[in-house]
C-alpha cells in the first residue's frame, strides 16, 4: 500500500534516475520486485521520500510522528523559515 500510493508520480515522470550512482542497477530491479523481493528497504524510503514532497516538506502530522518527537525530545520543525539576522 505504501508504494502504491506513489505509483503515479513515477508513472507520469516525476521521479528521475541518476545516470550513474552506486546501487543503481540494484535500485530499479528493488521497486519492480517489490512487494515479492527480499529487500525493501529502498522501497520504503522511495515511499517515504515520496510522500515527504507531496506534502511540500512538512513533517507528518499524524500521531506516531508526534510521539516520537516528544519521546525523543526532539524539536519539531519550524512551521515558516525565521530570518537569522545575518545579511
């Protein structure tokens, strides 16, 4: 399910491979065995990358999310960027 979400930015051309890179030839034969593949581990982060653009960069808003954030004691992301002060 989480990749299927992703299909038509692929299908329509979105998302672009680089000519040359390491694992790249791994890379394609991972996303067109998946779901039945050993490894899915550049599925998910495709997925997740994926999902990341199509809401413009925000973190997720669900609750999971929001619990780790807190348990972690991480800060959450600035909502709008904040002038520094430095020119």
């Amino acid at each position: 399910m989480r990749m299927h979400a992703q299909t038509a930015m692929i299908e329509n051309g979105f998302v672009h491979l680089p000519k040359e890179a390491g694992r790249l030839a791994e890379y394609p034969h991972e996303l067109t065995v998946f779901p039945k593949g050993k490894h899915d581990d550049q599925v998910d982060s495709t997925a997740e990358m994926l999902d990341w653009f199509k809401r413009g960069g925000q973190e997720p808003q669900d609750w999971p999310w929001q619990f780790y954030n807190w348990n972690a004691g991480l800060p959450s992301f600035p909502r709008k960027r904040e002038s520094s002060g430095f020119k």
